[in-house]
C-alpha cells in the first residue's frame, strides 16, 4: 500500500519505489548493450559413455515364442 510517510522517500523527494525501478532499468539497459561473454572451449566435449557388461549392465533378450 502506498503511504506518504517520509520513509516512503528518499532525501531528494525520490519516491524510494521508482528509484529502484529507474537503477533496475538503467542495469538492465547496461547490460543488453554488452556484448554477450561466452567461455572459450578448450577442447570439444566429451562423448557419453554407455554402460557396458562390466559396468553391470543388463541385457535384454526378444521375447521367445513358445510352441506346442
């Protein structure tokens, strides 16, 4: 709720709300004009690895068909 007590403004007569605003809109302005930092790779990354019998995998076999 908005009141008008002196602790809703700054000593400058600033509405302590809008201040923030106008220092968050002025960060982000700074921020969309920086170019964006990506990390250098130094090497490509690496493939993932499947787990194979030693490592305790499972096999599946198909299904058999049972005849009579």
């Amino acid at each position: 709720m908005f009141s008008y007590s002196s602790a809703s403004f700054s000593d400058n007569g600033t509405c302590n709300k809008c201040s923030i605003f106008v220092a968050l809109e002025a960060r982000v302005s700074e921020l969309e004009a920086e170019p964006p930092r990506v990390a250098p790779r130094s090497s490509p990354p690496a493939e993932p690895t499947q787990p194979g019998p030693q490592a305790g995998g499972v096999t599946i076999f198909p299904a058999q068909r049972h005849t009579r």
